[in-house]
C-alpha cells in the first residue's frame, strides 16, 4: 500500500540553527499540505500545495519558516532560525486532487526538538 | 470561522466496554466531517468520514459516528473497546471550497484498562 514517507523521523537541533524536513507523497496525488502538531494539541495546517503551487500559507510564520514543491512531487520544510517554541511534530499530507471529500493521507511526522 | 471542540481530553474505559467520543463542531452550513486516530509517535490514520446522506456512517476497525445537526456533533463510538484501541483520536472538519483545508479539535486520549 502506498504510504507517504517522511524523513527525518526525529531531529535534534538548537535553536538559532537551521533545519529542513522532507516529504515524499503518495505518488500521483497532487495535493500537498504541512501540518504542525504541538504536543496535547490537534494538527493545525501550516501550508498547503497544489502540485507546485502554494495554495494556502496563511498560517505559515513567514519571517523563519519556507516550503517549496518545486517539481509538484516531494517538498521540502525548512525554518531557519529555529526557535524553542517550533518543538513540534510536523505532518506531511497528501490527496490525490486536493477536493474536500478526499482522505488526507498522513506520513509518520518528523518530531522535532529544539533546546 | 469554523471551530471543532472535543470536551473530553482523556477517557479511560475497561476493555470490552462501549466507547463514545465526543466532538462539536462551529461552522455555519453542512461541514465535511473526519475521525482520525494517531498512534503514539505515528501520523494519522483515517476512521471515517460524514459528507451527505446517511447520517450514521461506518468506518474501519468496527468504529462509527452519527452527524447530528441539531446538536452540531459528530459524535464516534464503538460497541466493544479492545486494548489496541488506546491511542489519541481527533475530530476534524473541512469547511466547503477551501481545498481541502482540515480544522482539528485538540483530541481525546483513549486508554483502555484490562
């Protein structure tokens, strides 16, 4: 079964450094999002894709935070500098055209930590 | 602005027992409504889901939720808990032509006593 594959699955950095996350969705599936899950908190949408487009990043904090999807297939989530607060679990998620009654299918995360 | 609320934050239930897992929703039409489960330190796997028609709708793993519109809920149970059914489950809501854009409640941890 086609699974969405996140890497890495755990990361430990300080803060002020810079960090980068990679999500590779289901293939064919044209919709991307990011999702930030703060421990005890349900996943909030950080930004979302449309093959290599940006749909929505309105909750995206755009003076640390950038994601690209730069040939519509696997993206990239980079914050730099990193912050204590931006400990988190960060979701990857994808459908296949992006339309409200699609399943969302999530990735593993990458849990991150910062000190 | 769209809003989920699940009132329960933990729930403990012994093993072979029913289950129900509240969840309110905020949204002023007919929303697209999820149950999702999460597993310690995994993502998130879909239960099922409500859009239109049948109000009581079945998902996986023996789970099912009724959409009440009077009340706004969204409300999921299961007949009979088994100990692989502790994880966190969130309700979710979708709001209707904004791609897809999902808005969860902060989750019920389910632990299940033997």
């Amino acid at each position: 079964e086609a699974e969405v594959a996140q890497s890495p699955r755990y990361k430990i950095t300080e803060k002020s450094q810079a960090v980068a996350f990679w999500c590779d969705p289901i293939s064919g599936h044209a919709t991307l999002y990011w999702y930030r899950q703060i421990l005890g908190q349900g996943p909030e949408l950080l930004v979302q894709f449309q093959d290599e487009s940006v749909v929505d990043d309105s909750q995206l904090p755009k003076d640390r935070f950038s994601a690209e999807r730069l040939k519509g297939v696997d993206s990239t989530l980079k914050i730099q500098p990193a912050e204590l607060g931006d400990s988190a679990m960060y979701l990857c998620a994808s459908s296949f055209r992006g339309r409200e009654e699609e399943t969302q299918y999530f990735g593993p995360g990458t849990r991150l930590l910062v000190l | 602005a769209q809003s989920v609320t699940q009132p329960d934050i933990h729930i403990t239930v012994s093993e072979g027992a029913s289950l129900e897992l509240r969840c309110n929703y905020s949204y002023g039409a007919t929303p697209y409504l999820f149950w999702y489960v999460q597993s310690p330190g995994q993502g998130l796997q879909l239960l099922l889901k409500y859009f239109s028609g049948d109000t009581l709708v079945q998902g996986i793993k023996g789970f099912e939720a009724e959409f009440k519109r009077s009340q706004s809920s969204f409300n999921l149970r299961k007949p009979s808990v088994h100990w692989s059914d502790a994880a966190e489950y969130f309700c979710a809501v979708g709001a209707r032509n904004q791609g897809g854009k999902l808005i969860f409640g902060q989750g019920t941890e389910l632990s299940v006593k033997p």
